[in-house]
C-alpha cells in the first residue's frame, strides 16, 4: 500500500503555492522575474528526455544550476528559494526522484 502523505512530505512547494505566489508578486518585477529563471529551469530539466540530459547544452546548464548546492550569488538556486521562501534541498530531492540515476554533467569552464 502506497502511503501519499509521505510523498508530499519531499514536495518543496505545491502548485497552488506556486500559483498564490505567482498572483501576489504582481507589484514586484525582481519577485517575478526569480519565479521565471526557476520556473524555467525546472520545466527544461524534468521535459528533457534522459539522452538530452547529457548531450543538450541547455538541458546541461539547467541541470547544473539546479543542482548547485554551494553557490550563493545573486540568481543561484540557492538564493532565490531563499528570497521566495522556498526550501531548496527539497526541491532538489524532488527533482532528483523524478530523474533517479541519471548523472549530472557539468560543462568545460
């Protein structure tokens, strides 16, 4: 028997937070434009399919800043779950399970 409870327990932010914080940031560009690069960056990593993980530039690079866990300059990951009030190792969890197994590979500086 699968127990949904504990599925939600990894879910970093649900869609209808997603949805109240879309409508109140009407006021704020900087608020929207976070929600927008990390709307992004998901929506490009979980469509990618598993070959393009390692072959797609943009795949790569939103793999990378996803899954970024020191950087904490201005537009990281990091940074903006922390202005959004988003807790970002939870949402990495979460995106990790939807794409076990599958090796991150970071471009040549």
């Amino acid at each position: 028997m699968h127990d949904e409870s504990s599925d939600l327990e990894d879910v970093a932010i649900m869609p209808s937070q997603f949805a109240d914080m879309r409508r109140g940031a009407q006021g704020s560009g900087l608020h929207m434009l976070m929600l927008a690069v990390l709307q992004d960056a998901i929506r490009i990593w979980s469509r990618a399919k598993p070959a393009a993980l390692a072959d797609n530039r943009a795949t790569i690079e939103a793999g990378s800043w996803l899954f970024d866990e020191q950087d904490q300059r201005p537009f990281s990951l990091n940074w903006i779950c922390d202005n959004l009030g988003i807790e970002g190792g939870r949402l990495r969890r979460q995106l990790q399970k939807s794409r076990t197994a599958i090796p991150l590979h970071r471009r040549a500086a």
